[in-house]
C-alpha cells in the first residue's frame, strides 16, 4: 500500500481495514506454509513418498529389499548369540548374508 495523504475519519477506517485484511491473508500464507514444511519433515510422510519412489523402480525395491532384509537377519541373530559368539555369530551371519543376496541374483 503506497502512502496516500488521509483528509478524514472515514478514509482512516477504510485504511485500517485494509491494511488488517492484508496482514489477515499474509497469516494464513505463512501458516499454510508452516504447515506445508511440517507434513514434508513428518517421517512417515518421507516414508510414504520414498515408497512411492520404491515401487515406481524395480531396482530400487530389490535394492531396499535385500538392505531391509540383511540389515534385520544381522540383528536378530546378534540378539540370538549374544557378544560372546563372535566366531559363530559372524559365520552365521556370512550365510545368511550370502542367502538373501544370492536370492534376488
């Protein structure tokens, strides 16, 4: 709004007015894009579009697939042996390794 020169009580009202719907929808902009940032930060949103992503490509699913796969085996068998079966645990983790990644060969 440029600086015009108020005569009367009638103008200054209507200016105010003006200026409080300006700012009224300035508010809702910055919200709405607050908002906007929020839901593209949410986890599962990101989730839910790099599975998108995943589905539309082949490769990348297998990719994902075998990481999520040799990634949970390693886990249960470390919670399965414990610290103390180094040897056993890494022998058996070397198969199962080999298992999942010669399956989608």
């Amino acid at each position: 709004m440029e600086n015009k020169k108020i005569t009367n009580y009638a103008e200054l009202h209507f200016a105010i007015e003006l200026l409080k719907s300006e700012k009224a929808g300035k508010e809702e902009l910055i919200k709405s894009n607050f908002r906007q940032i929020g839901d593209k930060l949410n986890p599962v949103s990101i989730l839910k579009s790099y599975l998108k992503k995943v589905n539309s490509d082949n490769e990348l699913y297998h990719q994902s697939l075998s990481a999520i796969l040799s990634g949970g085996s390693k886990f249960i068998v470390r919670k399965l042996m414990g610290v103390k079966n180094e040897k056993r645990r890494s022998f058996v983790m070397d198969i199962l390794d080999n298992v999942f990644s010669g399956s989608r060969k």
